[in-house]
C-alpha cells in the first residue's frame, strides 16, 4: 500500500509537480522541510528530469527554498567549473522558461562560489560563465549549428566578464576543450523519444531558451555573410534558362534570397514610395506608400540589413512632420501611425533605428502637451519645484483658456515656426516672424494629432517587455539618447524620455539577470551624467527618478557573492562625489538613507554603495550633509549590525571606513567621538555574534592581513577579516592631529582587544601584534620638548604613545599565556622608551617596565628574565653610547678665552672669528643641556635596577644577577670615567662661565651610581650568601671601595705609598688646594662615608681577608691633610670597630 501511494505521487509529479510535492507531503511519503523535498528530489528514482527542473525553476516561495536546499545540499568544493556544471545538469533538465533557467543558474553560481571562494571576484563571474559554457555546450554538440564557435570566438564572448577584467586566457581555453571534447549530457529521460525529431536537438536538451540570452553576435554574423554557393547556384540557372523563351516560377524556400532582391530594388522602392507621399494627398495612394514603408522595414530588418533599415525608418520618420507641425496634413498624422505600428510589430529588429522611432514619439508629445495647454517641462526644469507646483495647482481647468493661453508661450512659438528634422529642438528665432496663418495651421494641426491617443505611445514602452534580448538593450541606449537630447535644451529642456525610462526600467525589471545587467549598464551611465548635471531641477529629478527605482529594485532578493545591487547604486555613489550641487548631495543621503531604513532586509552587496555615499557625506563641507549621514549610519551601526556582517567580510571593512571618515568631520567633535564609540559598539556585535578567530588556516590569515581592503571573496568563518579592518582603522586614527580622537582611538583599540581577547586565536594575535599595535611605536619617540622634532608632532606622537605603551602593558599582562612568544619584541617596545634619551620618556619607560615586570614575575620562566633583562641591559647600554657622543662632542669644542661674559663680548671684533665663537658655545650650550639630561637618565636607570631586584630578587638567579651587576658596573665605571677628564671639566667650568648656566653636577652623578652599586651589592650579601659566594660578591664590594677611596686620597693630593715596607721616614708637606679641588673633594666625601660605614658593617672574617688590600689605603686616610672632619671620624670607627679587634686577638 505505500509503495503505491509513493508511486502515485511520483506520477502526479511527473504531471504537475507542485501538485505531486503537496500530495507526498500530506500523504507523509515526504517531510514539510524544503531540505526533505530537495532529498528526495535528488535520490528518487523514476522523477522525470523535465519536471524536476521546472519544479526547481517555479518562482514561488516554497519550490525556490526546495531548489536552494537542492543546491546547497551539492558540494563544488575543488572541481572545476565545467565539470561542475555537468554534475549539476546530471539531475534534472533545465526549464524551458527562461526566468526559470536564470534562477537555476543564479543559484548555481552562489554556490559554486561558496565552494570555491578564490575561484572568481564575484558570483556574477560564474554566472556569466556557465551561460557561456551552456551555449558552447549548445553550439558545440547541436547538429543543426554548422558554422561552430572557435577557441578565440569563446575567449572573446567572455572578456570582461569577472568584475571588467578578463579571465585567463590559458583558464579559458582549457574550459573551451572540456566542452567541446566532452559534451555535457543532463539525466535521461524515457519519456521523451531520443532517436525522433532532430530539428528539436535543443529543445530535448532544454537549451532552446538559452540562445537569445547571451549577447553574442555571432548568430547575426553568420546571417549576414553571403551565401556565396547559393548566388553561384541561382546565377548558373539563369544563365542556364536564359536561352528558353518559356519562363519558369521557382518556389524559393530560403529566405536569404529577399537579401539580394532587397539590394537591388530597395532604393527605387524608397523613391517611389517618398515621391508619391510627398507630392500626392489621395488617402489611397498615401496609405499604400505608408504600407509599402512599413513592409520595407520589416524586411530590412529581419535580413540584418542596417543601412536600408535605417534609410526607410528615417523616410517614415521626416514624413510625419512633427518637426513642423504648421504644414502637417492628415497623410502626416498617417505617417506617425505607420512609425507606432513599426516600434510595435519590429521593435525586435531596429537596433540604431530606435532612436529615430523615439525621437518620433518624444515631439508627439511634446505637441500633445501643447495642444492640451498644459504647462511645459521648462516651467519647472528651470524654476525651483515649490514655484512649479503653485502654478500648476492655480492654471485653469478650461482646456479652450489653456489652448488660448499656451499661444503665449515661447515654445509654442517655437513649435509655429517649426525646424528641420535632423534639429533636435524647433528653431527658437525671436527674430522669425509667426504669420496668422501660421497660427491658425498650427491649432486646426493639433486637433489632427488627436487622431492618435497618448495611450498608443504608452503602449510601445509597455511592449518593451516583449522585446528580445539584444533589442531590449538597444532600445534603452536609444531612449537615454533622446532623454539626454531632450534635458540638454537650452530653451526647453524636458523629461518626458526621462520618465519613460523609469517605465521601461519598471516593466523589464523582471528579465533575467543576465540581460537586467546589460540594461542597467547602459541606464547607470545615463544616471551618472544627468545625476552631476548643472541643471540643478534636472539632477534633482533624476537622482529622485532613481531611487522610486531602486526601492523597486530592492524587493528583489540577492543571493550570497553577488554584485549587482552594488553595480545598481552605483549611480548614486558617483553622483555624490562628483556633484557640485549642495542639494543633489544631500538628496542622494537622503535617497539612500531611505532605502536602507525601508529595504534593510534585502540589501547585500548594496552596502558597499551605501557606505561609499556616506563616506562621502562624511567629508562634505555642507554641515547639514555630514549629521544627516551621521544620523542613518548610527541606526545602521546600532539596529542593524547583524545585516551588514552576514554578507561579504568587505562589506564590514566599509563599514569601518565610513566610520572613520566620520572622525574627520570638522563640524561636529561630538560626531567624531560617537564615531569611535561606534566602533567600539561594532566589537561588541562582534563578540556577541560570536565572530571567534580560530587557528584553522593559519598560513591564509597571515597572507591576508595586509590586504583586508581587498575584494576577495571568503568563508564566512575567517573572522579575522571582520577584526583586523576594525583594529587597523583603529590604529590609523591614533595618527589624527587632534588630541581627543588619538586618545580616543588609542583606548578604544586596546580596550577592545583587552575586552575580547578571548576569542582570539595564537596567530591572530601574532598578526595584530605585527600589523597593527607594534606598528604604532615605529617612529621615534619624543617628548614635548624634544629636539629631534621641533614641530608640534613630537608632542602628540609622545603623548598618543605613552597612552599606547601603558595599554600594551596591561594587555600584555592579561594575555601573556597566549601571547607568550611576543615577550621579547614587547619588552623591546617598552624598554624603547629608555633609549629615547629623554628623561620625560626613560621615566615612562621605567615605570613600565617595572608594570611588566611585576604583572609577569610569577609566570617568568628563567630563560624569559634572561630575555627581558638582556633586553634593558641593551637600552641601558644604547644610553651610554649616545653620552659618549655628547662628551666628544664637547672635547672637540673650543671654548674662547674671555673674561667677560658670554653676553657681554666686545663689539669690535673680527666677524669670522666672531660666527665662529657664536657657533661653538651654541653647540657647548646643547652639549651641556644634553649632558645634565643624560645624567638624570642614567640615575633613573640606576634607581630601576635596583629596584628591580628588590622586588624581584626571590626570581634571579647567578646568570641573572650577573647581567644586573653588569649593567651597575657599566654606568658607574662610565661615570667615574667622565669625572676623572679634567679637561672636560674645565671646559664645562668655562663654558657655563660664559652662558651664565649651572655646570654638570658630574660628581654626584658619579657618588649616585656607586652608592646604587654598592647598596646592592651589600644587600645582595646580606639577602643570599650561597649566591654572592658563588659570584664572589665579597670581591666586588673590595674593588668597588678601593676604587673610591683611591679616587678620593687622589683629589686630596695623598699618593698612596708604593712601599709599605721602607723604614725611611718621608715628610710629607701640606700642599693648599685649589678651589675647585676643595669643592670636588667636598662632593666626594658623602661617598667615601658611604664606604666607611660599609667597611665597617662587614664582618670580621671578610675584613681580615680584605685586610691586607684595604690597610694601606686606610693608612693613607689617616695621614690625608685635606679630608673632611667627617672622613677622620668614620676612619676612626672603622680602626676602633674592625680592625683593633683582629690585632687584641
């Protein structure tokens, strides 16, 4: 019982399918789901293919969700596109009708795409391309096409198709063989009888629609090259007959034969048919000469043949006489017929022809408007549009009063005194004088016109929808033609080709998309050059024109990859950043903005013209423009976020763009800021959609970072392209001149990285890192007041990269256990701070890297303390190099000898010598200003180091500590050294003479640093003693403390004695000192107390050892004349506490 209720169903499908589809369904054979139905669609057996496709190809809203999940349930990923095409087709036949075909193979290309994002730009690629494939399929395979397409015919056919760029050509030709090698054959069907009927080869394959879809020529070539084998033929029998006196009727059954006849008489046709219409006024004789025109047309244009085509279409076209309408007659009014009839029964055919048909029709209105007296386009076309409708709404109701009053109008006049036919506008001649006669023609001539209803024009637009394919096309490029001719009139300019073209763009609207898309190529650039028109009524009514269309147009559902709402708003983003008009501007913000809000739900690839609209309105000079803008995209950004990320990653990037560009806006700072906290609130949707990065392609991402503004198509699930426009807008606005959008931008980028890191894989954190945040610290870092960079950008590249370094910190801190392997390039950054030179900056620097430090103490392996303190030993290292310069700088400086000062110099001496002293002491005044801040900076370093290991000694180890004390013994040693230059010393002393500055404080520099050494070396002993015998502290502390005393007897004059051993007493005479040795001595004493007080703090053991190397210099202290009272004292304390101990035991 049920094997025969299913097989019931399958016969009524194989009927009528829906009614197949509903009775399994309710029979529950089937589930309700579209993914069911599609299912058993694909894997029953005894469906008939013809009945599956046109099923598949219904437009209603169930059977298109069945062919959706037919097509989606197929997987094209890695197979190429002709074989995919012929996988496709093995399960049904496509349908006969050719909306459905096109909605086939529009699915078809989504798809296909969604397998192979990298195949093609766009979906509308693949779409073009399979129309392409089926036709060669077609022309290749048919037995009834004989001339077959070539290799270079098929490359030809598809230039330009992939977003205007041509596909390669090896690509092409391989597609080409695979084709013609290999035909492709859709499922057998035993109900149709394969061996009978040839003649419908392509009707069996359900091609036959497909033919007149694409715009190829070929077809109309072929037809128009002469059959040479047939004149040859017609011509031997001629000649062969000529001899017979009996003639012979041959029943011709080819047509091309009306070709040659054509050619041979058509001209003394035409010159019969216009003498007798031109000079005879019988209705009989006229109507015949009209027919005979009308029948010329039509068999010139079926034989291809232009040139006559055009001569009689423009003989019919002249002999209305609407270009001079005060000389019209009724075989006239005839004539305009017969050109309605003609646009009727051949508008197939005309091509070129079109534009003389319409130009026709555009004058018969024009007079039908002036005969009904009713105002004219000019009326509003160059008024504003409030002033138009007042006096359209007070003008009389009287048609006689309107007729009397229309006499008063100049292009009524104009139309009196008529023109020639090639003149697009009647004569405007103030100076052409309008006879009575003239007038009284004119008037009794538009009552004939009314012979002809304003509905029979109507109704040759409303027939456009039947035309074919190409003549569809041609007679839209005619209409804009005229529609431009008539809004170009400099005396009256109208709109009647401009409103028929919404008409016609109304009825054809539905056309498949492959013939939709040639139209609107053509009626897109006629937007775009009306749209930016000087007129500004004129652009006012257009751009407004194209938006009732687009909003007719976005009822239509795109699907996923495809580009051609995008191409269809195009226009609207061309119009505004070319526009000069203020008014058109914000009526294209206010068109789009219309749209969106009302057809939100169907836009997919519109949005990229959505946001190029707005960016552009972002950066208007019209205050109005940019808060009107501002105003749509913040409902976008806020209700309707999910809209923008469920369709092309791009789309998003624009998204980011627009808003960007908002935080440019010289009006408004609160748009600019909204504009950042937009931003933010994207992440946040972000997060909440649950975009997480993921490490599944890896290598894909890293190649694609750099080229996020790129149009490549890719799977929804690379959420890295949704992040990285976000973090890269972000960070280009912390370059921004004002204050308040770098810091704005600065927090927000770190705060959303901080906020949502979680979702971030180890590579994408990689590749932020290295394109987006270390980037931010590339260029040098200043201060406010720092010299490398005099304008006002060291300021802010300062203050934007303080806030930055602080953030990475903190950032860094959260996220070390993922991004652990960046800990050398962001100790680098910090530590970067250090080697600026400044003390402003190095204090930045310290204070950040002791946040480092103590955010990742308890995490820090051994080997990542070593990376981070070799990494600040090199900074500390950077700072001593460049001290080293300036005091070179300084050796190399000859400082004048004067008494005076600096400021005070004479007057009177030699210029050079002058500019040359001038030089020097500037460069002295930079040295030394230099100097004092690269001292501060070494004692702040001094002060981080140990500091350092007061916070984290429990974590270093011997190799640690060693790079620590390395560092101390660097900076200390280096300080001694630049005390001890006494040359430099003197040039200090007088250059700070001369520019009236306070000298070096160079000794305290160098007391600083060895107390810093020396502190840490003696808590280093006390704190770890295995670790300090191990690295010999005991020894350091000795050589560190004879250093300084011995620096100390030396500047008090006290050579320490050679030999301890000589028994010969030495008098020693009590030289004075100088003042400045007195004062250096005196600067030297709170070291060498420091000394003392260690000394004696050391235990007995350690003294006794380091007895014999300390004595002679303690001797020494005691017989020094010049010591401070407060040295004799600590000596004494040292002799007491240390040393008379060892000698009692």
């Amino acid at each position: 019982m049920l094997y025969f209720v299913l097989q019931k169903g399958i016969s009524m499908f194989n009927r009528k399918p829906s009614k197949g589809i509903d009775f399994l369904i309710k029979s529950k054979k089937i589930g309700q789901s579209p993914e069911d139905v599609a299912s058993f669609l694909r894997n029953t057996a005894g469906l008939n293919a013809t009945m599956i496709g046109d099923y598949l190809g219904e437009r209603d809203e169930f059977p298109i969700k069945v062919m959706h999940a037919y097509v989606d349930a197929l997987n094209f990923e890695g197979i190429d596109f002709g074989e995919a095409i012929r996988y496709y087709l093995r399960g049904f036949r496509l349908p006969g009708e050719a909306q459905k075909i096109d909605r086939v193979m529009e699915k078809f290309a989504e798809r296909y795409c969604k397998c192979n994002p990298n195949s093609f730009t766009s979906a509308d690629t693949a779409y073009v391309l399979a129309y392409s494939v089926i036709m060669l399929n077609t022309d290749a395979h048919n037995m009834m096409v004989k001339d077959k397409m070539s290799r270079s015919d098929f490359i030809r056919n598809n230039r330009g198709i992939d977003d205007g760029k041509d596909l390669p050509e090896v690509y092409l030709s391989t597609l080409y063989d695979q084709i013609v090698k290999n035909e492709i054959k859709m499922s057998a069907d035993s109900s149709v009888p394969q061996n009978k009927q040839p003649s419908s080869v392509m009707k069996l394959l359900g091609l036959d629609n497909i033919i007149n879809l694409v715009n190829w020529k070929q077809a109309e070539d072929k037809a128009l090259g002469a059959n040479d084998l047939l004149i040859k033929n017609i011509q031997e029998k001629f000649k062969a007959k000529s001899a017979k006196s009996e003639s012979v009727f041959y029943v011709i059954t080819d047509t091309t034969i009306l070709q040659f006849m054509m050619e041979v008489c058509w001209a003394p046709m035409m010159a019969a048919f216009s003498m007798t219409l031109d000079q005879c006024d019988d209705k009989a004789a006229t109507s015949q000469c009209l027919q005979g025109f009308r029948y010329a047309v039509h068999v010139t244009s079926v034989m291809c043949m232009q040139t006559q085509r055009d001569a009689f279409v423009t003989s019919v076209a002249k002999f209305t006489y609407l270009h001079c309408v005060a000389d019209m007659k009724q075989k006239n009014v005839d004539a305009v017929k017969a050109i309605i009839s003609i646009a009727i029964e051949d508008g197939d055919y005309l091509q070129e022809a079109w534009e003389h048909v319409l130009t026709c029709l555009s004058r018969f209105e024009h007079l039908h408007l002036l005969g009904e007296g009713a105002p004219t386009d000019a009326s509003f076309l160059t008024v504003p549009l409030v002033d138009s409708e007042e006096k359209t709404q007070k003008s009389s109701t009287n048609t006689a009063s309107k007729r009397t009053n229309a006499l008063q109008n100049p292009a009524v006049m104009a139309a009196v005194r008529g023109g020639s036919y090639d003149s697009t506008t009647a004569k405007n001649n103030a100076s052409a004088l309008v006879t009575p006669d003239q007038i009284n023609n004119f008037i009794s001539n538009i009552n004939l016109l009314d012979q002809i209803g304003i509905f029979e024009l109507n109704h040759i637009f409303a027939h456009s929808q039947r035309l074919n394919s190409n003549a569809i096309v041609t007679f839209v490029e005619a209409l804009c033609k005229v529609a431009i001719t008539e809004l170009q009139s400099p005396t009256d300019p109208r709109i009647f080709c401009l409103t028929k073209i919404v008409e016609i763009a109304h009825y054809n609207m539905n056309r498949i998309r492959l013939v939709w898309s040639r139209i609107w190529k053509v009626l897109s650039d006629f937007f775009v050059s009306v749209g930016s028109s000087e007129n500004l009524s004129v652009a006012i009514f257009v751009m407004d024109s194209l938006r009732q269309l687009a909003m007719k147009f976005l009822e239509r559902e795109e699907l996923a990859n495809y580009n051609f709402q995008n191409e269809f708003l195009r226009p609207f983003a061309v119009v505004m950043q070319k526009s000069n008009a203020s008014e058109v501007r914000e009526l294209v913000v206010r068109c789009v903005s219309q749209m969106v809000l009302s057809r939100v739900n169907n836009i997919k690839s519109g949005w990229k013209s959505v946001f190029t609209v707005f960016t552009a309105a972002a950066a208007d000079d019209r205050k109005s423009i940019v808060l009107l803008a501002f105003e749509t995209m913040e409902k976008i950004v806020r209700d309707y976020f999910p809209y923008i990320t469920e369709t092309e990653t791009t789309t998003f990037t624009d998204c980011v763009k627009c808003l960007i560009t908002f935080t440019s806006s010289k009006f408004s700072s609160d748009a600019s800021l909204n504009a950042i906290a937009f931003l933010r609130f994207c992440a946040v949707k972000l997060a909440e959609e649950g975009f997480v990065c993921h490490d599944k392609d890896t290598d894909h991402q890293s190649n694609n970072l750099d080229s996020s503004e790129g149009n490549a198509i890719v799977h929804k699930d690379d959420h890295v392209y949704f992040w990285v426009p976000l973090l890269a807008g972000l960070a280009r606005l912390t370059t921004d001149t004002r204050p308040t959008i770098r810091k704005g931008a600065v927090e927000v980028l770190f705060d959303i990285l901080k906020d949502h890191g979680e979702l971030f894989s180890q590579s994408f954190w990689t590749n932020i890192f290295g394109s987006v945040i270390y980037p931010l610290f590339n260029s040098e870092i200043c201060t406010p007041n720092g010299q490398s960079d005099s304008t006002e950008d060291g300021s802010w590249n300062f203050e934007t990269k303080t806030v930055a370094v602080k953030c990475l910190v903190d950032l860094y801190v959260t996220f070390f256990d993922v991004m652990r392997p960046e800990l050398t390039r962001v100790t680098s950054v910090v530590t970067s701070f250090i080697r600026s030179a400044y003390r402003q900056s190095a204090s930045i620097g310290m204070s950040v890297f002791q946040r480092l430090t103590e955010g990742l103490a308890s995490k820090l392996s051994k080997d990542e303390w070593k990376e981070i303190l070799l990494c600040f030993k090199e900074s500390a290292a950077h700072t001593l190099v460049v001290f080293d310069k300036i005091v070179k700088m300084m050796q190399n400086i000859e400082i004048p000898e004067r008494n005076e000062s600096y400021s005070e110099a004479e007057k009177y001496s030699d210029p050079d010598i002058e500019d040359e002293e001038e030089a020097n002491m500037e460069t002295s005044s930079y040295a030394i200003v230099k100097m004092k801040n690269h001292m501060s900076l070494q004692l702040l370093i001094v002060q981080g180091i140990v500091k350092l290991y007061e916070t984290h000694r429990r974590s270093f180890c011997a190799e640690h500590m060693g790079i620590i004390l390395e560092m101390l013994s660097a900076i200390t040693s280096h300080a001694s050294e630049v005390s001890s230059e006494s040359a430099l010393h003197i040039k200090f002393h007088k250059a700070c003479s001369l520019l009236e500055i306070s000298e070096p404080a160079v000794i305290h520099f160098e007391n600083e640093s060895y107390q810093s050494y020396l502190k840490l070396l003696q808590a280093l002993l006390h704190d770890n003693p295995s670790l300090s015998r191990e690295m010999n502290i005991e020894s350091q502390i000795m050589l560190v403390s004879v250093k300084i005393l011995r620096k100390y007897l030396n500047c008090a004059g006290q050579e320490p004695s050679k030999d301890a051993s000589c028994k010969d007493p030495v008098v020693h005479w009590a030289l004075p000192l100088s003042a400045a040795k007195k004062e250096e001595l005196s600067a030297r004493t709170p070291l060498v107390l420091h000394v003392m007080r260690l000394l004696g703090g050391l235990e007995r053991e350690c003294f006794r050892r380091n007895l014999p190397l300390l004595f002679p210099l303690l001797a020494n202290l005691v017989r020094c004349e010049h010591s401070s009272r407060e040295v004799q004292v600590a000596l004494y304390d040292v002799f007491q506490s240390s040393i008379g101990p060892i000698i009692s035991v």
